[in-house]
C-alpha cells in the first residue's frame, strides 16, 4: 500500500461512518497521512480524528476508535493504533515497501506531478505557460480561463523561474557571514563563477525571508549539498550499469535484512536495528516526495523541494552503506539483491526529478 493508497482508505473508513451514521460531519476532500514523528509509531499517521472531533461534537480518540474498527483488516494495514489525543497510527504490511518502489519506477519522471484543484487561491491562470502572461484579463468577448487547475510541479517551475528573476535579493559570503548586496548581482556574472547548477542551489537553497549565501566558487566534493544530491543519483544509475555486467536486474521485494556474508555498518552486533533505520528513514523520504512537491507549490517555496533533496540523498547514502544493492566479494546476486538495485533506481528516480524540477542537471557520471 502506497501513502496515497492509505489515504484514500482512511478517507473510504470516514465516508463509511458518515453513511452508516456512526458520524454526523462532513466528508473532508482529502486525507493527509505523514510519517510519524517518532520511530516506532508504525509506518504513518494521521490526526483525521482530531480534524473531525469538533464538527462531530464528540472526544477526538472516540472518533479514532469508531474508524480504528472500521480500517482493521483492510489490504495493506498490518495495524492501527490510537496515539496520544487521537492521532491514528498505521503499520503496513510487508509489500507496502515494494509497491511503493513500483509505483515510482512505474511513473518515472512524473512521479511526484499532483493537481493543484483542491489548492485554495491556486488557479489555472497562476502558472502562466510559454508566451503568456498570468495577469491577462479576458477580453469583452471571452470567458476567464476555466481550463485544468495546474500541477503541482507547474506552480514549483513557475515559482523557480520567479525566484531566479528576483536575484536581487542575494547576499555575498564576507567571512563566513551573509551581508546584503548594496547592487544586485549580475545574474551572468554569477552563473560564469558558479555554473548554472551552483547559482541556480544557492538561489533556491534558503527560505524566501533568508539571506543567499554565494560560495567563492563550486566544490565538487560531498560537503557541498547539491554535489552530494547530484552524486546520489549519479551513483544510482551507476548501481544499475555495474548490476547490468554482472547479469541482474531489479525486482521490487524485500530489501530488509543484510544478505549472508556482508558486513554492516555501526549499530547493533546483527546490524539489524541500523538497517530497518535507514531503509525506513529512506522509504519515507520517497514516499512524501510528491507531498513535498505539494507543499512548495501551496507555499510557493521551491527550498522545501532542496531541504527534502537533501534529506533523500543523505538517507540514500546511509541505507546504501548498511545494505549494499551489489554483491560483496565473491557472493552471487540474491532475490535481496534485485530488490535493493530497484529501491536504488527508485532513489535516483525522485532525486532526478527533483534536481530537473529545480533546473538543476541530474549527470548520468560523476
């Protein structure tokens, strides 16, 4: 079960109880469920009883428990659970994780284009497309635009370009402290120091209200975030070209456990803890990737979209090093092996589409 599978459940459970009379509230549009805030509180949660408490003038954790019973034993949900004042904890069962690696691999690079419909103030007209103009006023003789509400990934581009035009706004690194800019920049100047990829980063990178800090020149090494996102999708597709001369393939399954013979990273003497760690930091951080993309475009901030690019590449490297997608030393690739590549390509799938969201390049070779 996907996050997105899971919602639409969550929200079949309260539509039920609406029809059944088990609750008197509007049926909401949509559900969100998010990863819990703690580890060990299932797989995702969601405060939908808390939301729907007040309307149904009843206790937030009675609301949870009528729709508790209504989701147990529903495909894909090992367990719900009831947390604190009345969030809902999910655990998934065991295909959730390779069914979310197909659905990615499945969609490639549209992974992560949502409609904005349900957005409030968001319209068709505020994505203006090729040789348009977004404050066009429709002549005596038309109707206002009513086409299709844009994706999300529309209103982020737009955004971009937005952010990039208003360079203006960036500060000059003076020993190691961002200090305002009495002349805006040379755009030109700054892409022939930095390259396109780095200026366009350090543009994106902080929030709107923050201060750009601009580095003397590019570092190409792992210290620098945007390399280290760049490389992390560089070492993916790399994964897939070394898995091709060994003979195999990827295959969504069960990538859980290190395989026989490796050796694991720091941790627990099994390694066992370390690996279920990573790999569900990982998943998580490719399960809300279109959610992220989401709420850059709701808050017209595409630095939401770096900070998650981050956090996917890092997580990349530390499930990575615990559980390595190849075979070590002499070992033939396993069943383990081509569910690992496919969560790689999987990973290398979300970080390129959001580095080309960004119009930042996503190298095949680093």
């Amino acid at each position: 079960m996907t996050p997105a599978e899971l919602s639409r459940t969550v929200l079949r459970s309260v539509r039920g109880a609406v029809e059944e009379q088990e609750l008197s509230v509007p049926v909401p549009a949509r559900i969100v469920v998010q990863p819990p805030p703690r580890p060990g509180c299932g797989d995702y949660a969601s405060n939908v009883a808390l939301q729907l408490a007040r309307q149904a003038g009843r206790p937030a954790r009675e609301v949870a428990e009528i729709l508790r019973k209504r989701l147990i034993g529903s495909a894909g949900i090992t367990r719900v659970e009831i947390a604190g004042p009345g969030f809902l904890n999910f655990t998934l069962g065991d295909g959730a994780q390779a069914a979310l690696v197909r659905e990615v691999l499945a969609q490639g690079d549209r992974y992560g284009d949502r409609s904005l419909r349900s957005v409030r103030g968001v319209g068709a007209g505020d994505v203006a497309g090729p040789g348009s103009s977004p404050d066009r006023e429709p002549g005596p003789d038309r109707e206002p635009d009513r086409g299709p509400a844009p994706s999300a990934r529309d209103v982020v581009v737009a955004e971009v370009l937005a952010r990039i035009q208003a360079a203006a706004g960036v500060a000059a690194v003076d020993g190691g402290q961002a200090a305002p800019v009495a002349t805006p920049p040379d755009l030109t100047a700054l892409i022939a120091r930095l390259g396109v990829d780095e200026a366009r980063w350090v543009l994106l990178r902080p929030a709107a209200q923050d201060p750009v800090r601009v580095p003397e020149r590019p570092v190409q090494r792992e210290s620098n975030p945007r390399f280290r996102v760049q490389y992390a999708a560089a070492r993916a597709r790399a994964l897939r070209r070394y898995a091709q001369e060994l003979g195999f393939g990827s295959e969504p399954g069960d990538v859980g456990a290190p395989a026989r013979g490796e050796a694991v990273g720091e941790g627990p003497s099994d390694g066992s803890v370390s690996a279920a760690q990573s790999l569900q930091t990982f998943h998580t951080l490719l399960a809300t990737y279109p959610s992220a993309i989401e709420t850059a475009a709701r808050l017209r901030a595409p630095d939401r979209v770096v900070r998650h690019l981050e956090a996917t590449a890092d997580a990349f490297f530390r499930w990575h090093d615990v559980c390595p997608p190849l075979p070590v030393g002499e070992q033939k690739p396993l069943a383990v092996h081509r569910a690992r590549l496919a969560l790689a390509e999987a990973g290398g799938t979300v970080l390129a589409n959001g580095l080309r969201l960004l119009g930042i390049s996503a190298p095949e070779h680093l």
